[in-house]
C-alpha cells in the first residue's frame, strides 16, 4: 500500500515560485509514474507534470512547459515540483499522485491508483 502527503503550497504573488513536495511511504510496484494534477473551483481535473521512474522521462502540459520542473532529490521517496514564474491561472489545489504500474496514459489521471490530499496554491495578480 503507498500513502502521499503533498506539502509546500500557498500564496504567492505573480512571477513568484513555490516548490511543492511529494513524501511517498509504503511500497509498490515498479516501474511507474508519479504525477502532479490540479484542479480549481468549477474546473475538471488537469494534468501538470508527471516523471517515469525509474526511466527519468518527463512529462509536461503545455501551460507549464518551461515554468514547471521535476527536480529529482535524494531521498528516493520524495518528488518535487518546482513551479516558477507563477500566473493567477495556476491557482488550483496540487496533488501528487502514483501509478500501480507503467501506465499507458501517464498526462490521464485515470491512470493514478494513489493519491495525496492535495495542497493548495494561490497565485495573486
């Protein structure tokens, strides 16, 4: 069984960063990907950034390609996203999320088994 804990949102001006953690306990299957999705009041679930592991391959949506990175830490259970230039629209809550295995679809969220409880983000203008 794998818990998630996501940690390190919360209000920020625009241009501004935040760096949102990942902490992952208990065991699962490998390979897969661990992935960040958001969601804002009234808004469908959205893919942000997901990483294959144990491969490295990275994923990005196109809204926060060039603003939003993986950075790899090391601690093996721990996943960052490191979110830079920030815009109101990226106000939403965050959360990490684990595949049970390699997934076919790692941008779909119906391809995640685990989830966090989400953190949120505010972006003022």
């Amino acid at each position: 069984q794998v818990q998630l804990v996501e940690s390190g949102g919360g209000l920020v001006h625009a241009g501004g960063s935040l760096r949102l953690t990942c902490t992952q306990s208990g065991h699962g299957y490998t390979p897969y990907s661990m992935g960040w999705f958001r969601q804002a009041p009234g808004k469908d679930r959205e893919f942000v950034a997901a990483i294959d592991l144990p491969s490295g391959r990275t994923h990005y949506a196109e809204s926060v390609e060039g603003r939003f990175t993986l950075p790899r830490g090391n601690a093996k259970n721990t996943q960052y996203l490191q979110m830079n230039n920030l815009e109101p629209s990226d106000t939403a809550a965050y959360y990490c999320a684990r595949t049970a295995g390699m997934p076919n679809r790692p941008t779909d969220w119906r391809d995640y088994f685990y989830w966090g409880q989400g953190t949120q983000v505010t972006v003022s203008s």
